[in-house]
C-alpha cells in the first residue's frame, strides 16, 4: 500500500572542498534540513509552509518554481509523468547564504521524501538529474558538489551526469566553522568570471589529481599536498572579512588543508584525526571572533551521512 506522507532529512555539506570546483563535495554531521512530502490528487506542487530558526526563512519563495525543493518535486513529477503531485512542509536547519548547502538540503530532502510516496521508488542515481534542476534555481547552474553528496553520503565526486562516490578514510575528520555573514551564491559565482591563465589551470588539475590520489590511497600526505586552490579561493576570499585569520589558524593546528565551503562564507579544514580537528575548531573559532564575526563551529567526520527518510 502506498504511503500518503513521508518526511526526510538532507544534511549540510562542503562543496568544492577546496581543489574541486563544482565537482567534489562531502557532507557533515551537524545542520539539517527536514521535508515533508504529501501526495495530492492535483497534478502540481504546492509548498505550504517553510519554518526554522535561521536567519532569512522569510524571505525563502512558497512559489514551487523559484524553490530549490519545489522545483525539484515539479521535475520529479514531470520527468515521470505522474497524475499525482505534491504538497510540501519545510523545517529548515541549514543556514541561508551559508556555503553548507542550504539549497541543495532542502531539495534532496524533498526528493528523497516524495520518492518515498512513489508507487516505485526510484534510486538515488536516478533522483540526481531532479535534484539538479532544483538546485539550479539558487545557483544558475546544473552542478552536483552538493546534492550528490547529500544523496550518496561522504565524498562525491560528480559531473552533470553521474555521481561517484570516493574513498574518505575513517581518520579523516573536519572541522566547518560559519560566521555570522550571507553571501549569496550568485554573487560568489560572479568573481569568476574573468578568464583564468593556462599555467594556474595546469597548477590547480596537478593539485585535484593529487588529492583524488591521496584519498584512493588513504595517503594524508598525497591530500595535504593537493588540497589547496590556486583557482577559485583567492578571488572569493576577498569576499569573506577574517577568511586568511581562519585559515591561518586551521594551519598553525596542522589541518591538511583548509578553504571556502561551497560559496562562502563558511570555511572548512580537513584534518588526519578527530582529535586534531576538535583542537584546531576554537582556534578557527576564535580568529572569526577576532575579527569582530560571531561564528558557529561543527566538527565531523568527513564520511558524512547521506539523507533520509525519518520515521
């Protein structure tokens, strides 16, 4: 018998990780977004209510076609042709303009509850190509950092047309700390606009290969020697107040590298232990604090959760 509501989580993530631009993504423990998917006898898509305790909840759209998650759920019903539509409840816990995938949450998490209600469900793979038109709608483009992660759980690697996921080595740990800012992601993507020196492309697949070999071979060396962006980082550090402090201090406590999450402001560094990252996490803390920016910190593995369905 075929459910009538089903409710999921999506959690927040790191995209990019730094060398992987629009490619790579992992996902934290920690924020979450919550959906809440009912069947309806109309074919559309309704949202009825966005709730949480973040900053801007207001001002996210109901209209289903400018919402990551309604979005979403238009292209699931369309791509399967379903005489049934959706109707949809939001409890947002990932912040907005946050760089930890607050778009991305809510539409996967509406995906993977409204798949749920299907008469036959279908498999993350397939729930990818709607998760990103959804997640078009916030960014402007079809990229998968965020969305693949949260589908598949720790790191992804992904392109516009499959997800794969990589090895993270139960040792691998981060540490995500979010300031008190909003930087929307278009006008991250902006700054890149200007063309790019072949010589500092060449430097920045040198490091993404390093790095894509560090973690197959679980060789902390090989990821610290390749996470770090020559590429997007230093025109969108600009646009973070304290990121170099941040950075620095995620450094001085022996992080393996450390960079922007996903657009900003958030920044993340990876570490070779829990205990490292639990040690550097004030210290980042602080140097945001130092630069007269609240923040809050979360530490995890980097081997993150994957979203699902809540009982």
């Amino acid at each position: 018998m075929t459910q009538s509501q089903a409710s999921a989580f999506a959690p927040a993530s790191v995209g990019n990780i730094g060398v992987g631009f629009d490619l790579l993504g992992h996902t934290i423990e920690g924020p979450r977004d919550i959906a809440t998917v009912r069947l309806l006898d109309a074919p559309q898509v309704r949202i009825l209510a966005i709730r949480g305790d973040v900053a801007g909840v207001e001002s996210i759209p109901l209209e289903p076609e400018r919402n990551t998650a309604g979005r979403a759920l238009q292209a699931l019903r369309d791509g399967l042709s379903l005489a049934q539509g959706f109707e949809l409840e939001l409890d947002k816990g990932v912040p907005l303009g946050s760089g930890l995938g607050g778009s991305a949450a809510s539409c996967v998490a509406a995906l993977v509850a409204a798949n749920a209600l299907l008469a036959t469900p279908l498999s993350r793979e397939a729930l990818y190509p709607f998760a990103l038109d959804g997640e078009a709608v916030a960014s402007g483009s079809r990229h998968g950092d965020n969305v693949a992660p949260m589908l598949l759980g720790g790191v992804v690697l992904s392109t516009d047309a499959r997800m794969i996921p990589l090895p993270s080595p139960e040792w691998l740990h981060c540490v995500v700390v979010h300031p008190d800012q909003v930087l929307e992601t278009r006008r991250a993507r902006a700054v890149l606009t200007e063309p790019y020196p072949l010589a500092l492309v060449v430097e920045h697949c040198s490091h993404l290969a390093l790095f894509l070999t560090g973690l197959q071979r679980g060789d902390a060396s090989l990821v610290r020697a390749g996470l770090r962006d020559v590429l997007v980082e230093p025109r969108r550090a600009i646009l973070i107040p304290g990121f170099a402090a941040v950075q620095a201090a995620a450094m001085d406590h022996d992080a393996l590298g450390a960079s922007i999450s996903g657009a900003g402001p958030s920044v993340f560094a990876w570490f070779a232990s829990a205990g490292a990252a639990h040690r550097a996490a004030p210290a980042m803390q602080q140097a945001f604090a130092d630069a007269g920016i609240a923040a809050r910190t979360y530490v995890s593995p980097v081997a993150g959760p994957r979203a699902e369905l809540l009982p």
